[in-house]
C-alpha cells in the first residue's frame, strides 16, 4: 500500500482531459476535509487518468453482469448517496442481496471492503462479485473494439478480469465526499453550521458519543462493532464473526463513513431504519440488547431537542458531488 505524505504532482480529477503525458501516475486533488496521507493505493494499481475513465465505462456497462441486467451503478447510484434506495438491491440472477447496497464514497481510505470486511481490497471486491463471471467478462467487453484498444493502453495486453476489475477501482477510489458545512465550519468559516448543527456537533463529540467509532475525518474507525442492529431477528445476520469466527464478533458490522449520510437512507446493513431521525432514536434507546452488544452503546438520554440537534449535525456533513465523476460516461 502506498499512503501519500507530501503532494508532488495534484492534478485535478476535473482536468483529465488536459493530461498529456500517457499513462502518467497523479493523484486526485482531495475536497476540503479529506487527509491525503490516509489514502490507500495498492503499489500494484496506481491511479491514472486513463484507467479511471475505463474504470468508469465498466462502472456503468451492464455488460458487465452475467445476465446483462445490472451494473455497478445500478446498486450504487451516485443521485441516491451511490447506495441503493431499495432496502435490498436485485442481484444479477433476480435475488435480493443478503444486506443493504452501502455507499462507495470515501473507499480511497479502506482497505477493507464490504459490511463484514471480508473483502481485503477494492480489487479483490470486484473480481470476486458474485454478480459476474470471467467468461461473460471476456467474452462481452472482450468483443468491443473500443474497450480492447483502451485496454491495451492502459495495460499493454488484450483484455482481462484482473484489469477490468483494477480499472473499476481506480475509478472508485475518485468517488469522493468533502467540503461539506462541517468542513468549512472546521476551517474557519462559523457560519457554515446551523446553531443546531453546531449544538449537535457537541453533542457528536459528548453526551451522544458518537465520536467513538464514527472518529477522524471519515467519520469511521475501520473497525467492527455489534450495535444490536437486527440482533432482535430469529436468525440475526452474524456479521463480522462470518469472516473470523471469533465469537466476540457475532452480529459486528463495518463502521460506515457517516460523510453524505443525509443523501442516502435507507440506513443500517440490513436497511432497516429508513430515517436519521429513526437511527438517532435507536442509539438514544441503546441499540438492541444482545450478548455481544458494544459496550460504547448504551442508553443516552438526549431529550428530543437534541436528537433534532443531532440530526441537524448530521445533515451538516452532505458534500458536492464532483458532476465529472458522477454524470454517466458514453458507452461504446
Ligand atoms: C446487485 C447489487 C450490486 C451490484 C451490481 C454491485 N454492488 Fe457493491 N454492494 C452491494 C451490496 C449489497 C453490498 C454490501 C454487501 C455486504 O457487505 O455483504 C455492496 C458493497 C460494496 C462495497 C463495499 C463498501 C464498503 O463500505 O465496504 C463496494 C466498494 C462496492 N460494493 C462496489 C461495487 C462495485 C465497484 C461494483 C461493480 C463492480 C458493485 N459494487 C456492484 C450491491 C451491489
Ligand atoms: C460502538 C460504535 C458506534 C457508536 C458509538 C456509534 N456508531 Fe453509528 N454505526 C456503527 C456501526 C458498526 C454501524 C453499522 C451497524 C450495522 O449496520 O449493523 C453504524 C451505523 C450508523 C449509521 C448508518 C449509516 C449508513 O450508511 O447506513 C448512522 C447514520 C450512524 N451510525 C450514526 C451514529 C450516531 C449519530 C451515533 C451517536 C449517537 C453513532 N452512530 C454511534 C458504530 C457506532
């Protein structure tokens, strides 16, 4: 993994165009808020223009699904916070998905992918979904001249898996969210927040504790916690302890970026709370009592005034959505 320290050469996602150098390495200037130095680029995948286009086609080719019925985007819509408004997305084969389709901004900073962090990088994500196969890949974006000569030159070989699923990645990894209100605010600029949003902002930190695990400027600690979601359920979705078998991780989930939570409910892994008004109140009742419940959660006696307050913090942390990366590319 290669983490930035000092930017030497910031060229804008936005003047892609204007690159000259073929297959130059660059990084993308960050919005307002986001910390280069914790973005994570395996050594084996640098960002380059190119690539990030390409990556940006397949996003939205439903080609790229065995049955030619869904795309990246069809369960990541960037006009809905890129998750799914539905509480389960429709899979390839006509299922629903086990969880709810979470948001991809701000992947640029995980390893880790997915609710249980049973993926160990964005690569390994978009090879392994099981909504695609190697053959249809090959066989569909393989027949398409202009895939092809794309492909060939950003990697200097015919087309394959591995490199349709790097060329997503690097796409994924621009999909960005900063320069919200709260940024500004931290910045300097004290009429950026609301009083409510400021009280909330406090009550963030403090009394609601939320900072806990929603910590840095991410709002995420890359770690797993069992907050009782779903846990009151006859076969309650495990979570985390899928992938390690350990038992203190039964029912733990991925802490979710909370950056443009406003934009994109249903909340929670199995999509359950449809509100921020809604999730609030679950932390304020202490989540769902189980054996494996976090022992940060617990009941937090915020009279509804500052629930509101909460809420309004929280609509407070909505950035721009870069039109470069999210309008629809044209497809060959
Ligand atoms: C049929 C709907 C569907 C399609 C198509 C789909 N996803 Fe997802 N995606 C989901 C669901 C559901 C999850 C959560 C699964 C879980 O955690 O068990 C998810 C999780 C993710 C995550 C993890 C996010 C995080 O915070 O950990 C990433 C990244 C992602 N998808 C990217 C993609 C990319 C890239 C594509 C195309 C190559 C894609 N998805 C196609 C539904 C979909
Ligand atoms: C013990 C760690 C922890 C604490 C404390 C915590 N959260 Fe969470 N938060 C999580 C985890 C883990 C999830 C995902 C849980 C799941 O889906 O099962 C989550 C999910 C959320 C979501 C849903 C985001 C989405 O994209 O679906 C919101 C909103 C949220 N938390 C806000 C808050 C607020 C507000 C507070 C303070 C009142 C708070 N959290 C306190 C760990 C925590």
């Amino acid at each position: 993994m290669r983490r930035w320290s000092s930017p030497l050469v910031i060229l804008s996602v936005l003047s892609l165009a204007a690159m000259s150098t073929q297959g130059a390495e660059y990084q993308p200037k960050l919005p307002l808020g986001l910390q280069q130095q914790a973005a994570y680029i395996p050594d084996d995948n640098p960002l380059t223009p190119e690539k990030i286009a390409l990556g940006k086609q397949f996003f939205w080719d439903k080609r790229w699904s065995f049955s030619g019925s869904v795309a990246c985007v069809s369960c990541h819509p960037p006009d809905h916070g890129w998750s799914d408004p539905q509480q389960f997305s429709t899979h390839a084969n006509g299922k629903p998905t086990l969880r709810h389709s979470p948001t991809i901004v701000n992947r640029l900073f995980s390893d880790r992918q997915l609710w249980t962090g049973l993926r160990a990088s964005l690569e390994e994500q978009a090879v392994k979904d099981s909504n695609r196969t190697d053959e249809k890949i090959v066989e569909r974006f393989g027949a398409i001249p202009a895939y092809q000569e794309q492909f060939r030159k950003v990697f200097g070989r015919d087309l394959e898996p591995d490199g349709v699923a790097k060329a997503i990645s690097a796409y994924v990894r621009t999909i960005l969210s900063g320069n919200a209100p709260y940024d500004r605010f931290v910045a300097g600029d004290k009429s950026a927040l609301s009083p409510a949003a400021q009280r909330g902002f406090a009550l963030f930190g403090g009394k609601a504790r939320c900072v806990r695990c929603h910590t840095g400027f991410n709002f995420a600690d890359e770690g797993y916690h069992n907050i009782g979601v779903g846990m009151n359920k006859e076969n309650p979705d495990l979570g985390r302890y899928t992938v390690t078998k350990n038992d203190a991780d039964k029912g733990a989930f991925k802490t979710p970026t909370l950056r443009d939570v406003a934009q994109r409910g249903p909340y929670m892994h199995d999509g359950g709370e449809k509100t921020l008004e809604g999730v609030v109140a679950f932390y304020n009742r202490g989540g769902i009592k189980n054996p494996w419940l976090s022992a940060e959660i617990r009941p937090l006696s915020l009279t509804p005034s500052d629930q509101a307050d909460l809420v309004a913090f929280l609509r407070a942390l909505s950035g721009e959505i870069d039109p470069k990366v999210s309008s629809p590319p044209q497809l060959p």
